[in-house]
C-alpha cells in the first residue's frame, strides 16, 4: 500500500486494526458498520488470521473474548442494536479482564432507529451499557487519519491494561473518505506473558505486577487457569462468600486504569489560549465545531475548540481546569444527541461559567453555521451582564 492514501473511516479502522497486529475478528453485518467486517474479512487471511461471520452479535463478542484468551489480539464492529446485545459479554470481558477491541459506528436510536443515518447517542451506552461498577476506555476520533491511528493506540490499551476498549465513530466519519499519509512508525503493544514455568510453580491469572499489568498465558500453553464471571480471586477461581474479595477485585479493576489514566487520556485543543468562550465536541461534530471556531475567531469573537479523543475516562480534571480561567466565560457543547456529553461538562464548570447544550437527532450532521449562531446568541447573552 502506497504511503498517501484515500480511504473510508471504516477501511482506516480495519486497516488500522491489522497494522496493531489484530488476528481474529468476528462480527456480523449491520449498517453502518459492514465496511469493517467486509475489509477483515479479505484481508486477515492473507495475514495468517481468521475471519468467523457470526450467528448474531452476542456470539460475535463471546467469540472474541475466547480468541483473545488464546492469545489473538482480537476485534468486532456493530452498531447501535448490536452494541446493546454485546453487553452481557462485554461485563464478561470487563471483569475477566480480557483484552479486545469493539467498534461502534453510531446510528440513530433507540431501536432500529435510524440504520443510514448519523447520530452520536451511544456515549452513554459506552460507559455504563454493561451492568456493575466496572472501569472502561471508550476513544472517539473526528478524521479517517485519526481513526487509523487511535485504533492503533486502541488495541494497544486493551493489551496494556487486559480490558476492552470500546472504539466509537458516527456514520459520517465511518462512510467518509479522506486522503492522508500512513504512519512510518507506530507503536504497537503486546500483552505482558507470564514467566511462570507451569512445571515449577502455579500461575496466577489475577496477580498484578507493580506496574499495574496482569500478565496473561494464553490457553493451551501449559498453565492449568480458571476464568469466570464471578468475583474470584487472584487464581480466577469464584470467590462469592468473601465481601472483602468482591471489594479488592472492584477497586483493583477500577485502580488499574485511574491509576494510569494520564497514559490513557488524548485530547486536542485549538484556540484555547485567551477563549472566552470553549465549545467541547467530539467525532464528527468535532470537525463543524473547529470550522465554528475559525469563522468565529475572524469576526472577532474568542471561540476555543476543546475536543476529547479519549471519551471515557472523561476528562474531568483539564476541564476543570480550563473552567477556572479567568478568560472562560462560558462552554458550549453541540453534540448529535440530547445531551449526553453535556451533561459530563456541566460537572466540570464552575459557579461563574455557564453552560450552552446544542442537540440535534434528526439523523444529520451539526453544521458550522448553527454553532456559530448559538456563539453569537451567547456572546450577546454574555455581555448583558
């Protein structure tokens, strides 16, 4: 493949996916997602790995974390109604701490919603979809390079920290194509193996290294290893009658991302440095939002761009931060939903900063224009005080 490329937001993804070493995917088609799967499917043959069409989505999930336990750096994509029947395997994903990756290319919801058009109304779903109090990475690019890049960073946080990493994109970014220069060098990352002889010594799957990893035996290698869905201890064996076993393994799952989280978190700013007032957007909204900016910035309004590319862990603390300038008056969050970002800002603003929420779900993109008004309608609200 040539360096410079044209490509799709979704053939970026699974592109990027077999360029950070994944092997196995298994899925099933839904819009608008099926690029995903069409590409693994010509492609990781020809690489050794393998390609399973699934049943439904629920098998597509529990196939992968079975791939993973054995050792494949493994993916699946879906979208809205597929992503919700994941989420039973994706809690079991979480709490046996099973690296993979999930692509979420969002549509319009709830239900079979919307099927051809674009929405951002899964961040939600994201973070709190599966039941528990359980930790999660969710990434959410707004640009085809940046989709074949933090997929690549993606699978490397599932191996890093054993859980998965759910990869959000919208239907515009996911059907749009762009031209840009493939990486010379990128950084890929393996999961940490065992050194444990299993003739010499018992392993133990749930023991974490002062470095916050869990080193991993894939199946088949010769540790004898337990995995379960119930609290279990260090062995993996259930441990259901302990309450101090279920709170160590809650806050260890928790522990090891918060403790890390500033390897985890990416955000972009632009224009940030004397903004008066900071839209917050991300995925496609991103790229409308920044347009926003630079109108904005030429008729003299003080307009920065803040637009988190790691959505969850959110980033609570840099906006909290950015609250307590002295310059930011207000921030204003345009997103494909009712206001599920929104309200995530709102807990980061201060007293004096107020807080302006624009939603669109008709199924199209936010535009400059309308952000750009609601900039206006601000600024004159602003200064009336």
């Amino acid at each position: 493949m040539s360096d410079f490329v044209f490509m799709q937001g979704n053939e970026a993804a699974a592109r990027g996916a077999l360029a950070a070493g994944v092997r196995f995917f298994a899925g099933y088609p839904i819009t608008p997602s099926s690029e995903v799967a069409e590409i693994m499917a010509r492609e990781l043959p020809k690489l050794g790995g393998s390609f399973i069409q699934m049943e439904d989505e629920i098998a597509s999930m529990g196939a992968i974390i079975g791939a993973s336990l054995t050792g494949s750096k493994s993916m699946t994509a879906t979208s809205g109604p597929g992503f919700s029947l994941k989420q039973e395997n994706l809690g079991y994903a979480i709490i046996t701490e099973t690296p993979c990756v999930i692509v979420n290319v969002q549509r319009g919801g709830p239900s079979t919603g919307l099927p051809t058009k674009t929405s951002q109304s899964d961040i939600m779903q994201a973070r709190w979809g599966t039941h528990g109090d359980h930790p999660i990475i969710a990434i959410y690019p707004s640009t085809v390079r940046d989709v074949y890049h933090e997929i690549i960073r993606a699978v490397g946080l599932s191996e890093r920290f054993r859980i998965p990493v759910i990869f959000l994109m919208d239907e515009t970014l996911g059907h749009m194509r762009e031209s840009f220069s493939l990486p010379k060098q990128y950084r890929i990352t393996d999961r940490e193996r065992t050194s444990v002889d299993p003739s010499k010594a018992i392993f133990h799957p749930y023991l974490q290294n002062d470095n916050g990893t869990l080193p991993m035996s894939d199946f088949g290698d010769g540790h004898r290893f337990h995995v379960s869905g119930l609290i279990h201890d260090e062995s993996g064996f259930p441990v259901t009658n302990a309450p101090e076993v279920a709170e160590k393994m809650i806050k260890r799952i928790h522990s090891k991302i918060y403790d890390y989280v500033n390897e985890i978190w990416l955000n972009k700013e632009y224009a940030m440095e004397d903004a008066e007032y900071v839209v917050v957007a991300c995925g496609s909204t991103a790229r409308s939002a920044k347009d926003a900016v630079i109108r904005a910035r030429k008729i003299g309004l003080k307009v920065g761009l803040f637009q988190p590319i790691t959505i969850w862990p959110f980033p609570y603390p840099r906006l909290k931060e950015i609250s307590r300038c002295d310059h930011v008056k207000a921030f204003i969050v345009p997103e494909m939903n009712m206001g599920q970002m929104a309200g995530e800002v709102a807990r980061c603003t201060v007293e004096r900063t107020r807080l302006y929420p624009l939603n669109r779900v008709d199924g199209e993109l936010i535009t400059p224009e309308q952000i750009l008004n609601l900039v206006k309608e601000v600024d004159h609200h602003e200064n009336r005080y």
